[in-house]
C-alpha cells in the first residue's frame, strides 16, 4: 500500500516537471520570434495587438543593443585620446 501511494506520487511529481517544462518551453518560442522572409505569413497570422508588442519589444530590444554599441564606441575613443 505505501509502496503504491510512494509510485503515485513519484509519477505525478515527474509528470507535473515535464508539464511544467513544456509550458516554458512555448512560452520561451513565443518570445524569440521576429519578423524575417521565412516567416512572413506566420507573423501575418498573428492579430493586430501581437505583432504590435512584437515589433514594440523588438524596436526597445535593437535601442538598447544601439546604445550599448555607441556606448562602447564612446568609451574607445576616450581610451585612445588619453593614450595619445
């Protein structure tokens, strides 16, 4: 009987991990998408709102990689003024 009830529950805790994995797994694809050729039509299907917070999350994540970039840049030049 304890045997039993032990295996049960060792099963639902293992079911409830692979669950809950698969669920952040779609959650993660979700947001890895962007706009490119190969899939224009899977991002036309979207509604009007997703592809709006797509392109809104993907234009806040390219300014900041900008800044990052310039930022970088900036502090190049200010090592090689001070070197020369």
């Amino acid at each position: 009987m304890k045997l039993a009830l032990l295996l049960f529950l060792f099963l639902s805790f293992l079911f409830s991990i692979f669950y809950f994995k698969k669920l952040l797994n779609i959650k993660n694809k979700k947001e890895i998408f962007r706009f490119n050729k190969r899939n224009f039509y899977s991002w036309m299907n979207l509604s009007k709102k997703e592809r709006y917070d797509l392109s809104k999350r993907d234009s806040i994540s390219y300014l900041s990689q900008r800044k990052n970039l310039l930022e970088k840049i900036r502090n190049e030049y200010k090592d090689i003024s001070k070197n020369n």
